[in-house]
C-alpha cells in the first residue's frame, strides 16, 4: 500500500527529486480522495485542514467577488499542489475554492501531518520553498495583467498563450475567458469583435482562429 | 453537418423557462418534453446569445483557440 502510493507520489513534480525515505515518510499519512466534475475539493475562508497534491485530472482555482463574479486564479493538473499557503499560517483558512473541472484524484496531507513532516526531512522543506516561488512568481503576473494592461491587453496575452495548433485540448466559453481575465462576459465579445474587425482574428464558428501574430503581440503590450 | 459545432445544453440545470426558444435569432431552438434542443442546426449561427441569456447558466457555447495561416 505504501509502496503504490510512493510510486503515485513520485509522479507528482513536488516530491519528485526527494529520497526515497522522504517518500515513504508522506506516503504513511497521505490519503487518497476522488472527486468528479464540478465537484468542490476546498471552499474559500473555511478552515484549512490539509494540503492538497493532484495525481490524475485537473481543477481550477478561484475566488468569487462579491457581486458573485469569479476570478480564476490558476488551473492546476498532475503533479501540482493547492492549499499550501493557509497551511502555515496561525488558524489559516482556505485562500480561495477550489473545484474539479475533470475526473480528479489527489492525495491530502493534514496540517498537523505536514508541520511534522518539514520538520523531519529539509530536503521537503525545500522542495516546498520552491512551490512558494514558482507560485509567487504567478500571482505577480496576474497583479501585473490586471493592474496594468487593458481587458484588450489581456485578451490579446491569453489567446497567444492558448492558440493550439495540433490536437486541440481543450475549449473555453466567454465567460470562462472573462473570469481568467478579470473581467465579465461582454467585454470579452466586445473586444473579440473588435479584433475580428482589425483582421487580428476570424470568429469562425466554435474557433476563435488566430490570424496575425505580431497584431496580438502589439495588443498584448497595451 | 460532420464537426458542426452547436451550442450544449444541460438539461439537468435547465429550468425550462423557454428564453432560449423565444429569443433565438434564426428560431433554431424549440422545447421539446425534455427540454430545449436544437431542433434546425442548419440555423443556428453559433451566435452564443442563448449563453447570454440562460438565467441558469445551462447553455454554454464553447470555443477552440487556433492558429490560422499565420501560424503561433
């Protein structure tokens, strides 16, 4: 039993490069929770009870505004970590909801557990020091995107980052790419008409086909 | 018809209000005992306002992102 989950848990990108003892030492407390679509794994200012670790599916993070709109924070998948902010703060509640967009298997560390275990092995303590950075890294993006750039800015910077050009992973409604972008719904078809209107795109049906890069690039700037 | 992309209707959170079928631009929707479906694909434009105005949130109308000529 220990073993499979070590094997589980060497997949997931945090505990990747740890020793073996590390792993054997979260593979005795880590357990093992299965959620479905739109199921909700952590609710926003609740207690925080345990740290979260994905081993199969995908989630999307985020916070509602009072007026009831969302701002996605982050979409998380395999082998990426939630909930570890509030984890290490005095009486920490949960930064933000947390729901399952597919079928989602992960692996929960309670605090109590978790505390101890960063104690124990330093190699883990590191390890989770660099999530800390990665993550910090992210949310300044996000400040920078939502204090400085225009929704045109914005849109422009995330259908560059989500063009595909093979097999197309996934689709997005407006109004999921109005809640990344901080923003609600009509602006987003708004300003997909405009740039439609500048030759930038070609609403094509269900695809929002990508027509000139260095247009995009030039908008993403604003 | 192959890959015509319609907009998807969840039954289970439709409450049945009929927007959808009063204000469909091109009429291509109609309630049926279940609930709205797309009864004349041929019309419909993928123009997403019956995303807009479901009161429950039940018709999503979703996009892929693509490169075109120009390439990423």
């Amino acid at each position: 039993m220990v073993e499979s989950t070590v094997q589980a848990l060497r997949r997931i990108s945090l505990f990747a490069d740890l020793s073996d003892d590390a792993l054997i030492r979260i593979a005795r407390v880590a357990r093992s929770q299965t959620y479905v679509p739109g199921e909700v794994i952590t609710i926003r200012g609740e207690p925080c009870r345990a740290a979260y670790f994905i081993a199969e599916g995908q989630v999307r993070v985020y916070r509602l505004s009072p007026g009831g709109r969302e701002q996605v924070l982050v979409q998380l998948g395999p082998g990426q970590a939630f909930n570890m902010v509030p984890l290490f703060k005095p009486h920490g509640a949960n930064h933000a909801t947390v729901e399952a967009l597919t079928p989602v298997t992960l692996y929960a560390i309670t605090c109590k557990d978790l505390h101890r275990l960063v104690g124990e092995c330093p190699e883990l303590a590191l390890a989770l020091l660099r999530d800390f950075a990665s993550r910090l890294d992210h949310l300044t993006n996000l400040v920078e995107d939502l204090s400085l750039r225009t929704v045109r800015g914005r849109l422009a910077r995330f259908l560059l980052e989500h063009g595909e050009t093979n097999a197309i992973t996934r689709r997005w409604t407006q109004e999921e790419i109005a809640a990344h972008l901080g923003t609600v719904r009509d602006m987003v078809g708004r300003t997909l008409r405009a740039f439609a209107d500048a030759g930038l795109v070609r609403m094509d049906r269900q695809r929002i086909v990508l027509l000139d890069r260095e247009g995009l690039e030039a908008e993403a700037q604003r | 018809m192959e890959g015509w992309a319609l907009p998807e209707i969840n039954l289970q959170q439709c409450n049945q209000c009929g927007a959808c079928v009063e204000q469909c631009p091109t009429g291509a929707v109609e309630m049926g005992p279940e609930g709205p479906f797309i009864a004349r694909p041929s019309d419909c434009t993928y123009c997403a306002l019956c995303e807009t105005l479901c009161p429950q949130g039940a018709i999503t109308c979703p996009y892929e992102i693509v490169w075109g000529t120009d390439g990423p």
